[in-house]
C-alpha cells in the first residue's frame, strides 16, 4: 500500500514512468478521502512529480 510513509521507497521507480508517460498523462486515484488532510494532499503532489504526471483524486 503506497502511503506518505513510504512513497520514498518507490521513488526510483516512479521516477521510471516518466518515459513511458506523455506530456497528457492524468493519474486518477479514485475512491478515497485521500485529499481531505495534509498528508494525502502532499503524496498527490509528489506523485506528480516523481511522475511528470497530472494526478487526480477524486472520492
């Protein structure tokens, strides 16, 4: 389960998707609360960016 906690551990290989991704690429992380704190809010963006994907959650 990927979490604030240990997003880090994965970064080398979210760094990796970057090629395989476009410049349109959208991340959509549906059915949870996950924007609703700070913490959630913060893995969002990182995720972005390690991708260099737009990434959504929607509840």
């Amino acid at each position: 389960m990927l979490s604030e906690d240990n997003l880090w551990a994965y970064a080398d290989e979210f760094r990796q998707w970057r090629s395989y991704l476009t410049n349109t690429t959208e991340i959509m992380i549906y059915g949870c609360a996950l924007i609703t704190g700070r913490a959630g809010q913060a893995l969002v963006s990182w995720l972005g960016l390690l991708t260099g994907a737009k990434v959504k959650a929607l509840s």
